[in-house]
C-alpha cells in the first residue's frame, strides 16, 4: 500500500535511509577521479601519505663472480731444541695431548681452531701441521698465495701458544725461512651464480673424475676426491658453502668482513690441490723461499685444463630450480637426447608439459632443438671461465689479522669486567 513517503523522502524508514546511501557510494566510486572533489590538504606530505606510489625501483643488481685463491693448509719442519711434549702440555690450557707423540695446539682466534705439533728426530725438531688462515684469521676463504711470510707468522704464533721462545739461532733461521715446507695445499673458488649450477657442477666433476681419474673416490655427492691416498698430490673439489654452514665449521662471529665473505662464497665449489712432500722435493718447492704465486697458478691451471678439457656439461637455466626434482630430471634427460625421458601415461605427459613450459618456457613435446640445447647447458670450460680467476687478498690480511686482537681485546674486557663484578 502507498504510504506516501519515498526513498528520497525525509520520512523514508531506515532501511531506505542506507539503501540510499550505498547507491550513493557506489555512484561516487564509479565516477571519474576528473570530476570528484579534491582532499583537503593536510599537513603529511604526498610522499608519506602515499609512500609505496613515490618509491622507485631499484635496478636488479648484476651478478658477479667471487674471486678467491689461496694457501691454506701447509706443514713444516724446523729445527728446534724442545721439551717431552708431555711436559709441555701440562698445565697450559692452550695445547692438547694427542696421544704420546702429537699435540692440538689453540688457535687465539678460537678453541675449535687447531695446529697439529708433533715432535722428531729425538726432539731436535718439530712437526707443525695448519691451515695458514684459518688459525691467523679463523677463515679460510680468503687469504694469501705467498709462503714465506705467513709460514714464518704461523711458526711464530704456534711457538707462542706453546710457551716455547726458541734460541736467538732457531729464531734467526725460522725468520731466514731455513726450514723445510712438507706439505702445501693451494685452493681456488669456481662461483656457480645459483645452487642449481653448483649442484650439477659437482656431479659432473664426480662422473669425470670417475671416468678418468686414478684413486677417485667420494663421500655423498659434498666431497670428491682423486689419487685421495696418494704420498705425492691429492685433487679435492668440495661445495665451500654448505661446508661452512655445519655447526663445528661455521666462521666465528668476530672474523673480519664475515657477512661478506658469506654472500661471497655462496653456491660456490672450491678445488683444492694437496702437493705433498716428494711432490714438492721432485718440483723444487720444499723450501719456503723457492715457492712463488705463478709457480702455485700453473700447478692448479694444470688440474683446470685437464677437466676443462673433458666436456662435461652443466644446465645453465635460470629458471631450472622453480621445477620439482623429478621435472627437473626429466628435463635434464630430454634435453641430452634422451626422448623417452616423457614416455608415461598421456595424462601424466601432459601434466609436466604444462609445468615446464609454464616456469621454464620449454616445450617438450617433439626433440629439442640445437638451439635449446645450446642454450640450456653449459660445458665445464665454460663454468670454470666465467666463475674461476685467481686473486688473493694481501691488502686485506693486516684487517683480518688484526679482527683476532680485537677479538681477544673484548673477550679479555668482559672477561674481567665479570671478575670485578
């Protein structure tokens, strides 16, 4: 029944009341920005009020390749008159008895961090056994390709965490470099941009050293090794990242520049070339003052030809990791030649079709082109030239050094600080 009110009206009920105002909503939201009244100013700027539409975007960094080589683990023999090493372990908490003939000595950087001594020649000389960087520094991802200087600092710094001061002749000639290098490894990084080419890189270095080298062998697919129980020399090719992410090789907190060095070294597989002491008698290099940086280059340039060489290949998509792991081998299989890689069922076909060419933009269907091939893989050389170059870091290694006299410095203030308290 007309009751004589509208919806305009003034006695319309309140129902009609907000019926009318959600049409006027909707009119004002479909009417063109043009035509509506501007917001009255307030006292925000236009970039605070709207900070997402002001930000501009910031270009993609290009990557780049993390240069490193360098010494790490050496051994030496010098002459030094010394105690039992029973005696010398007693009562020094920096030095652990192994057994009767080896001791553990600390590192000032870390307890972790350890020099193997032993002693020889009825304790006329003494053995000592350590990576160069890590027990200066507490890192050995970067470091230095010189012998000489650092063997004499390494020399030094385990005398003194001993407690031995050697005679001003043992001194002299430790200072000389007259004592006798037995074992030398020299590392170098091959940056893979992504996990996935790291990965596949490694497999491809097992299959290849497999194939052609003597006295290979590997654990998992994180370390292979060739001629490992060689006396003479030892390849071993490793994934640098995962190594320093276990909880008994993760870097110290207080080493220098550790966030970049972490970035730098990610998806990064390091080759490491063991010269052992009748490798190095045969070379010449047994004494610190005849090693040099080229001589060390060629020595590694050598093993990187050879695998160079052999063709190996590597997927060189970037887009190859956002593929489930059984995609991903299937993918890799066709893309080699192999065409029965997706001969299942057709609903089963169909469903990685779409997959694949969704994230990746490959189709699958039919034989892969040359051009695809091309493009989706990569030989070993070409890894190697893009992700190897030799560089050591000598500017650096008085900052690094210093990190660990820092370090201590604040270990040593809070240490007493608790006391006084």
């Amino acid at each position: 029944m007309y009751s004589g009110r509208t919806l305009f009206s003034a006695n319309a009920l309140p129902s009609a009341i907000s019926a009318r105002k959600a049409v006027s909503r909707v009119h004002q939201r479909g009417t063109p920005s043009a035509a509506r009244q501007l917001r009255p100013t307030t006292l925000l700027k236009q970039t605070m009020r709207f900070p997402l539409e002001s930000k501009a975007k910031k270009p993609v960094v290009e990557w780049q390749p993390f240069p490193s080589c360098l010494i790490d683990t050496v051994a030496v023999v010098i002459e030094l008159r010394h105690k039992p090493l029973k005696r010398i372990a007693s009562d020094n908490p920096n030095v652990n008895q192994k057994g009767t003939f080896e001791l553990g000595v600390h590192s000032k950087f870390s307890s972790k961090i350890k020099a193997r001594v032993m002693s020889r020649e009825n304790r006329e000389k003494l053995y000592i056994e350590a990576s160069i960087p890590k027990f200066m520094t507490g890192q050995n991802i970067v470091g230095l390709e010189e012998l000489y200087g650092p063997c004499v600092g390494l020399i030094n710094a385990v005398l003194d965490q001993m407690g031995i001061e050697p005679s001003e002749i043992e001194q002299a000639k430790i200072n000389k470099g007259k004592f006798q290098i037995v074992r030398v490894d020299y590392a170098v990084h091959c940056a893979c941009s992504n996990p996935e080419r790291a990965a596949a890189v490694m497999a491809a270095l097992r299959s290849l050293i497999f194939a052609k080298a003597k006295d290979s062998s590997a654990y998992g697919n994180e370390t292979i090794y060739a001629g490992q129980h060689s006396s003479r020399w030892t390849l071993r090719a490793y994934r640098k990242d995962l190594e320093i992410k276990k909880a008994t090789r993760r870097l110290p907190v207080s080493v220098y520049g550790r966030k970049t060095l972490l970035v730098g070294v990610e998806n990064c597989v390091r080759l490491e070339l063991v010269l052992r002491s009748p490798e190095l008698t045969r070379l010449g290099l047994s004494s610190p003052l005849s090693w040099n940086t080229t001589e060390a280059r060629e020595r590694m340039q050598v093993w990187i030809d050879r695998l160079s060489n052999l063709n190996g290949v590597v997927p060189n998509m970037e887009d190859l990791d956002k593929l489930t792991n059984v995609s991903q081998l299937k993918l890799r299989a066709w893309l080699t030649g192999d065409l029965s890689a997706f001969t299942r069922a057709p609903s089963t076909f169909s469903a990685c079709r779409k997959e694949i060419l969704l994230k990746t933009g490959i189709d699958v269907r039919g034989e892969p082109s040359v051009e695809l091939q091309r493009r989706a893989l990569l030989c070993i050389r070409d890894v190697f030239k893009q992700g190897i170059s030799f560089k050591s870091y000598p500017g650096k290694w008085d900052a690094l050094c210093a990190g660990v006299e820092s370090a201590n410095a604040l270990m040593t203030g809070k240490t007493a600080t608790h006391a006084k308290r």
